[in-house]
C-alpha cells in the first residue's frame, strides 16, 4: 500500500457534497487533489490558496475535455494514484414523465462522464501497474422507486460496469470500489432535477417532497464516508462494494433476500426452457 500522504487524487464533482468534503481533507492530509467542476473558482473560492491543488474547470460529459485534464494533473504531479468519479445528480419524475432529452442528459453525467475517466487515466494506471477507482453509485442502485427509475438505471450501470472493470484491471494491480452511500447530509436532497412534464396520477410530487422534507435530516455524516475511502485507498484488499450507512446497507440486503426468494418461486418456470 502506498504512503497515504504522497497520493495523488483525481476527483470529478469537487465544488460541493461529497467531492468537496473529500478535496479539504485530502488537502489537509497531504495529499495532491486535481479536483474538477464546471467552474474552478467555485472550488478555489471555498478551498483557498494550496500549492497541493490544481482545481480545473471541466465539462465531463466531453471526453476531450477529460482526457485534457487528466494530462494537466499528470503535468503537475508526475501522476495519478487515485480516480474519484464522483459527479452526478438525481433526476425525479415517473419514467413516462421523463423526456428523452432529461434522460440523455443524466446518462451523460451520471455514466459517460465516468467512462470517460475511466478511458482516459487507464493507460497511466496501466503503465505504473497501480491505481484506484471510487465509482460513486448509490443504494438506489440496488433496488428501484417509483418515480426514481432514471436514477435507478444510471447507479445500477455505474454498478455493473465497475464489476466489470474490476475483473478488467486486476491482472494491473488496479484496485475498483463502488461507493453507494444512503441518505448523508449533503446538499444533494436540496439540489435535484425533477421532469418538467408531469402527468395526473403519478406521484412524482409527493416524493418531491418527501425528499425536500427529509433534507437535513440524513443520518449519515459525510465526512465520515470520504475518511473511509481515503484509509482504503491503495489497499489491496480494498473492497469492491461498499454500501455506506446502515440505511444502504439494509436496503440491500432486503432486496437481495427478497429476490432470491422470487427466483426460487420461479425455478421450474426457468428450468422448463431446456431442452429435454
């Protein structure tokens, strides 16, 4: 495992949450962060003047973009021991409520965007035969709501292919964990999208404001998370699921139990499709 103090981080979605909770104490462990946002100054404004940070202003939906980025931050710090694919947003509103045009637009945040991390730090990570990803998923990646289903699909993507990059990267000494937090006290449940067009009958507007009414009320404590993932990072036995805060964690288990138990319903409809 690597000095935890001589790393070298990349983190998307550094102005606010828990990117940025994950920037102040990576800064004041030591470490060199190139934290990116759409605007840098937003991250300068609240961090300060450090010489271990190199905010960028990036549009991480633009792989040319990324791939500029990450040469900037090997240009200033000789490498990368740490990619943090953080960004992202929910979008609420029933699946029939939801335009293609909203839907694009969270795919492209909250899965592209992190594929094209991914593309573009794998050949340094290759190259140095280590490295670590955070893929922040979420526990919504485990089991769907109703009037939550675009939201559903993109943490379940960020799921399934970071399981598949992990089998990818290890022959390279490469280390993938996937971070689905719960309900942490963020400003994420005070800063979401919800579709323009909603439609009678759906219940889009009471989850709207259950979430609102929850909002500063989460059990889990961010800065607590982003110390976990710092004390992991590097390990060799890092894991590859962590679900963060007994909420998440619940969640689950639940839905994991609950659908083994389906499946076993179904078994003789399953099995009756061979051929004898």
């Amino acid at each position: 495992m690597k000095n935890q103090n001589e790393q070298v981080w990349f983190v998307t979605g550094a102005s606010k949450g828990f990117g940025l909770t994950l920037v102040k104490q990576l800064l004041e462990n030591g470490n060199k962060v190139a934290a990116t946002s759409r605007d840098k100054e937003s991250i300068e404004k609240v961090v300060g003047n450090n010489a271990n940070l190199l905010a960028l202003t990036v549009d991480i939906t633009s792989d040319a973009e990324v791939k500029k980025a990450i040469e900037q931050t090997v240009a200033a710090f000789g490498k990368i021991d740490v990619a943090v694919n953080n960004a992202g947003y929910m979008l609420l509103g029933a699946l029939e409520e939801v335009s293609d045009k909203e839907f694009r637009q969270s795919t492209n945040v909250n899965v592209f965007a992190f594929q094209n991390v991914i593309r573009n730090v794998m050949p340094y990570f290759r190259k140095q035969k280590s490295g670590h990803f955070f893929n922040f998923a979420s526990s919504a990646g485990y089991s769907a709501d109703a009037c939550a289903g675009s939201y559903n699909a993109v943490k379940s993507a960020v799921i399934g292919f970071s399981e598949a990059l992990a089998l990818e990267v290890k022959p390279f000494n490469i280390n993938v964990t996937i971070v689905s937090p719960g309900l942490f006290r963020t400003n994420f449940l005070g800063e979401f999208p919800v579709a323009q067009n909603t439609i009678e009958g759906y219940p889009t507007q009471s989850l709207v404001d259950a979430m609102n009414q929850f909002n500063g009320q989460q059990p889990g404590d961010p800065s607590k998370l982003v110390k976990v993932l710092i004390d992991v990072a590097g390990n060799t036995n890092a894991p590859l699921h962590l679900l963060m805060g007994k909420d998440s964690y619940q969640r689950a288990i639940n839905y994991y139990k609950s659908q083994i138990e389906k499946l076993e319903q179904s078994k003789e409809l399953s099995f009756s499709t061979d051929f004898e």
